[in-house]
C-alpha cells in the first residue's frame, strides 16, 4: 500500500482517537455513578469494547459523552473494515477491469514524460489504464475526472528476484497489454526501466493480434543507442513493431512534418508555400538537434520528391538578436523554432514583422497559443516532448509519418509515370481525404520494413554520420517480392474486416492478388519503388540501412 492510499486512513483514525477518548470519559462516570470498578484497566477495556459491541448499556441516564462514544465507535469500527477491504482488493479490482478492456491505451510511468501523454488523451472518450507505483495527486484527480483505470501496486521494485519478475509479468498482462491498442512507456535510463520495456514487449508478442507500436520513449542517446543495437534481442510478433525513440529528435522530427501540416489544415489562408524560412533560434542541445533535423527532413523531402517544408535551407541564430543578422525580408513567412526561451519568443511575436504567418516554439511548457495582434497569424507554443500526443500522431508515432511519406511518394511516382492521378480511384487520394483502409496499408507497409530487411540480414540503426548501404537491383528484387506478399496480406485482412471468408478467387479483392511471375512489370515497379525509397525514409527519423551487427 502507498503512502497516498494511506491517506484516507488518517482522519478515520483520529475521529477513532477522539471516539475513543469520549469513551473513556463516559465509561468512568458511569461506574462512578453506579459503583462499579473504576480501575484503569476496566475503563480502558471498557471504551475499547465500544468499538465492536457499542457497550450494550441502555440506561436512560448514560452520560452524554458515553451516549456519542456508543454511536460513533462501530461506525468507526465498520468503515475500517471497509477501507481496509478495498485497500486489499482494490489492486484486483483495478487489474479485473482492465483485464477486460480491449483497444485501449496502457500508459506505464506517470512521470514527467506520461503526465504529458495522459494529459494528450484527456477529453477523448478513449479507455486508459495507468500503472505507476506512487502516481502525483494530479494524476490520480485526472483518473478520477476521465474515469480511467489507475493501478498503483509497487510492481518495479525487485527485478533481481524472481518471484517480484514472475509478479510483474502478470500485472502487466493484468493491465491488458496483449489487447490494447497502444502502450507507452514513459522509461527512465536504468536497468529497472530497460527490464520494464523487455518484458511489456514479450508480453505484447505472445499475442500475435498486437497490430500497433509499442512506444517505449528513451531519456538519453547512450540509451536509445543500446537498445537500437538489439541488446534486448526483441522479437516482435506479425504485424507488429517496437519501436525504440529517442523523443528529443522524434519530436522535433514531428514538429516539423506533422505540426506543419496540421496548422496548414487550420489555417486555410496559410499554403505550402506559405513559410519562405525556417529559423532555429537557439544554441542550446536541443536547439542542435533541431537544426540537425530539420536538415535529415529537407534530404529525405528532396529524395521523395516531396515539396521542401520551407523555400530557403534552415537557418540559424544565437539569438532573436541575431536573427536581424540573417537579413530577412519584411515579406518573408518565417516559421520559428525557439528552444527553452519565452523571452525569444514573446520578442519574435511583438517585434517581428506583422507578415509573421506561424512560429512554432520548442518550450517546456504545455501547448498553448497566442494571438499576435495587428499580424496575420498565430503563434503556437509547444514541447517537441509533447508533440508527439497530437491526435494524428497519438496511435502510430514516427510510423504515422513514414506512411505519409509513404503514399506522397506513391502519387508522386504516379504523376511521373502518367502525367496526373486518376481521380476514381480512392488510393489516389491526398492524405487528408484518404480512407482509413489505405492509410492503414500505408502504416502496414511501414512498420513491414524491418522485417524486411532483416530476412537479408539488414536492419535500421541510428545514422551517427554514417550512410545507407546501397540496394543492389537482386536485393531490390527480393525485398519487392516480399512486399508484394505483405500486401496480399493486408488486403486479406482488410477483406475479413467486413466479410466472413474469402472469396474463391482472390480476384475479387483485387486485380492483383496474384503471385509475383504473374504481375505486370508496370506493377512490379510499385513494390520496388516501395523498397527504393528506404533510405529516404530512413533518414526522416535519422535511420540508416546496415548489415546487421554494424549498428
């Protein structure tokens, strides 16, 4: 039991004092008044007694304090028993009903980092179940505000013995991990949290119907490196991945690709062409990663054929004071990346030219917005930590951009090989307006790629300055074939999603629902295209294609 579940117990064990000592009073004015044994032993077995029985004396002349004593003690006495009650099998309860949920989302860790996460999913409808050992008062009120599951149970403790292991496993299947739709691990960066993302991740393989990521967010590079180099030996069931993030650059990553976008939907009056610069604003770590990535975005735009995210490469400075120096133009649409400086960023929105149309601001503090009086847009205020728990991004993480990464590069080939995009077709579709099927297939081709580069013995590691190894056009070859076969599947599934069985002839889910030798080779380039463009991919979330080993 935690110290908050103790809580309760306080104020009922001080009306228990309080009941006690009206007992003890009245007890002894009523032997005195009667002649019976007043010795100090009797009176206290006397008020004690009140506690299970309530004294069984019925006189009409009981003194007042003994009166109250004889109504309160039990009361006390059955409201203990019930506390303790609940104390007992609130654990059980708690696990019971999270045991029966299905598609929903286990945050494990109420820190810093899951407080954001659960501050994300509030006001969604969505069925939640924390698991934190001693979660902050805050957590516990939001629980209590959205009616979500909160397990408290000290269950990190004690890895070294293999009882507590066996006991954690259990609740952590208990919390309904193998049924959920998504589990994010706020992880620290020691050896009790590297054990706590092994074992969420076996528990989630040993049910092959996991379909989504398991985020486990990772404090330090040091860290994210050594799970990226595969000390864990994970291996992640059919369709499903495990993704490992170092959250400082995935955010920064988000920020630029997804945030972007969603502020571009909003705002109808901004257009891609809309930010001529992008200014780093800062020399602080974070600020370098930003910088580092907005330079992966703009390579990996540029292989995918993608638009540049801003006409100008991205800038950087020091300072706002610096950013004088960088000679933009009063015409200019600039969109600001200021780390850890409300300072910068009040300046930018009252001093930078009212042409200002977005300024995103990397800070510690939660999103918020504020108008910029006299301009002609808005500056958003947010945590690459937090950018993550956006709604587009909530259930598939990095995976959400790499299959819109994904289908850009499809439409686009599709223009190149044909001059325009066939409008009855609902795959050939903008994003925004795609049907959830085809995003689905997108993000199923996505999380597909380890898999397939592992059957040849190559794997996605972190970057650290090195480069992809290049496809050969056999390997190209193979790893098409297998993609071509993970389609196949998919459509299946998707099939079985409205239909009972099969059909006979696969035909009727699709044209292509045929072997390789028997696909045209204009189809055949599709899936090879969709190998070609990894290392596009890759680089988006600093990944590079290694043999494995290598990482």
């Amino acid at each position: 039991m935690t110290t908050r579940r103790r809580r309760p117990l306080i104020p009922l064990g001080l009306l228990a004092l309080l009941s006690f000592g009206l007992g003890l009073v009245g007890i002894q004015s009523f032997l005195e008044t009667t002649g019976g044994d007043t010795s100090p032993l009797n009176v206290v077995f006397g008020a004690a007694s009140l506690f299970t029985s309530g004294g069984l004396l019925t006189e009409p002349e009981l003194p007042w304090q003994l009166k109250v004593a004889q109504l309160t003690s039990p009361a006390i006495t059955f409201w203990a028993v019930v506390l303790t009650v609940l104390s007992v099998l609130g654990d059980r309860v708690r696990m019971s009903r999270a045991h029966s949920l299905s598609r929903h989302t286990v945050v494990v860790g109420a820190g810093k980092t899951g407080q954001a996460h659960l501050q994300a999913l509030a006001g969604r409808d969505l069925d939640v179940v924390v698991v934190d050992a001693d979660p902050a008062e805050s957590v516990v009120s939001l629980c209590r505000t959205e009616r979500w599951t909160l397990f408290t149970s000290d269950f990190m403790a004690g890895w070294s013995d293999t009882d507590e292991r066996a006991r954690a496993q259990h609740v952590l299947a208990r919390a309904g991990v193998k049924s959920a739709r998504s589990v994010f691990v706020a992880a620290g960066n020691d050896a009790i949290d590297i054990e706590l993302a092994r074992r969420i991740s076996v528990l989630a393989a040993l049910d092959t119907a996991v379909t989504t990521a398991i985020q486990v967010q990772i404090d330090t590079p040091e860290l994210c490196s050594a799970l990226t180099s595969r000390q864990l030996s994970l291996q992640p069931p059919p369709g499903a991945v495990i993704e490992y993030i170092d959250r400082t650059t995935l955010g920064a990553a988000c920020v630029l690709e997804v945030m972007a976008e969603e502020l571009r939907a909003e705002y109808s009056t901004v257009e891609e062409s809309a930010v001529t610069s992008v200014v780093v604003v800062g020399e602080t770590a974070r600020g370098r990663v930003l910088l580092s990535v907005l330079d992966r975005s703009r390579v990996a735009r540029e292989l995918l054929g993608l638009a540049p995210l801003s006409e100008h490469p991205p800038l950087h400075a020091r300072d706002f004071d610096s950013t004088v120096a960088l000679g933009l133009g009063d015409s200019d649409s600039t969109l600001f990346l200021v780390d850890d400086d409300l300072d910068a960023v009040l300046r930018i929105a009252e001093q930078w030219p009212t042409s200002v149309t977005i300024a995103i601001a990397a800070t510690g503090s939660d999103p918020y917005r504020l108008d910029l009086p006299g301009r002609s847009g808005q500056l958003l205020v947010v945590d690459p930590d937090v950018v993550m728990q956006t709604p587009v991004a909530l259930k598939n993480g990095p995976i959400e951009l790499m299959a819109r990464l994904i289908h850009a590069d499809y439409l686009a080939k599709h223009v190149e090989r044909h001059g325009k995009l066939d409008p009855s077709k609902r795959s050939h579709r903008s994003w925004d307006v795609l049907s959830e099927r085809y995003r689905e297939s997108n993000r199923d081709q996505a999380r597909n790629f380890s898999a397939v580069l592992e059957s040849a013995g190559f794997e996605l590691s972190a970057a650290s300055g090195r480069a992809s190894v290049a496809l050969d056009p056999a390997l190209i070859d193979r790893f098409a074939k297998l993609e071509h076969q993970r389609w196949m599947n998919q459509e299946r599934k998707s099939w079985l999603a409205s239909n009972k069985s099969l059909p006979s002839d696969l035909g009727k889910i699709h044209a292509d629902m045929v072997d390789w030798r028997e696909l045209t080779e204009e189809k055949r380039e599709l899936d090879r295209d969709a190998i070609r463009r990894l290392p596009a991919l890759a680089a988006v979330l600093g990944m590079v294609v290694t043999p494995v080993g290598e990482s």
